[in-house]
C-alpha cells in the first residue's frame, strides 16, 4: 500500500510518501509545497489546490492520511493553516483516495509508543523505521512521514479497521 502522509500549512505543506507492505516500510519520495507569502490568501490557496491535485496525479497513493489541527497560542495563524488544511482535504476528496485524519497524539502514540512524546522522538523513530542516515529535512517533511508511518500501522491493526477514524471516498 503506498501511503501519502500529509503535514498541512499554508506557507508549507510537508508530504511524505512510503510503501508499507506486511508491517515492513519504505520510504519513496518527501518534500514540501510551498506557496509564497506574498500572494493573498485565496490565491495561495488555489496554487495549493492545483499543486496537491498534480502531486496526487505524480505519487500515485493508495491512500492519504492527514494531520489533525491543533492550536496552540497563535490562532490566526491556525486560522490560515485551517484554509489550507480545508483545501487539502476537498483536493483529496475529489480525488476519489480514501482519506484517514489522525490527531498529533496518535500520530506519536503510532510511531513512538508515546502519545505525548518529544517532537525529537519522532523525528528519531521516523528515520529508525525507515532505516534512513539522518532524519529528513525540512521537519514539515519527516512530519509527513510520521503521519504516513501512523496510518502504516493503524491500518494493519483489525481495531482500526473497525473503527476507522475517517474514511472519505467520493
């Protein structure tokens, strides 16, 4: 199963794409989009939209799994990385890949053992489990990657099956 794992943003967007197969994984390809600061608001969100449906079309994954928001103390710029996340998941949505959200305590109960784990932890695991010489750059990406990393191993679990947290296919 080959695994989009997103870490949505407005300015970037970290994605990170690996294979999991049998409870083994392997990494394929990370990055970011990026959408320049400049630009107003909604233009930066079509750029994001157009460049999302253009990476989906070149990665080719057999499903998405996205980060859930949380706000900590600047709220308007959670406001603005609220839009982009909006775009990510329509863009998702309409492209027909299932579609799985995960809260950052499952991401890190998923890849560290430890829901209120260390960011540092995270980024140590996501480079041992992916048997990788140093932790992928920039963090928006190996955050993709744990993101990714949490659907890996939820979705080979028969609970989360069951209960799967969100499932969206249009």
């Amino acid at each position: 199963m080959r695994i989009l794992g997103i870490d949505p943003g407005l300015a970037i967007v970290g994605f990170g794409l690996i294979e999991a197969d049998a409870g083994r994984t392997q990494l394929l390809q990370y990055g970011t989009v990026t959408t320049p600061a400049g630009l107003p608001l909604s233009d930066r969100l079509v750029q994001l939209e157009r460049d999302t449906e253009e990476l989906l079309a070149q990665l080719r994954p057999d499903a998405i799994a996205i980060e859930e928001l949380f706000f900590s103390n600047n709220i308007t710029t959670g406001i603005a990385v609220a839009h982009a996340r909006g775009i990510l998941l329509c863009t998702a949505a309409k492209s027909g890949i299932p579609l799985y959200e995960y809260t950052p305590m499952q991401v890190k109960q998923a890849v560290v053992g430890y829901g209120l784990a260390e960011k540092r932890q995270v980024m140590d695991m996501v480079k041992r489990l992916l048997k990788l010489r140093s932790v992928p750059r920039p963090d928006d990406a190996a955050d993709a990657l744990a993101i990714a990393l949490c659907h890996a191993r939820s979705a080979t679990s028969l609970l989360a099956r069951a209960q799967n947290p969100v499932k969206q296919t249009v």
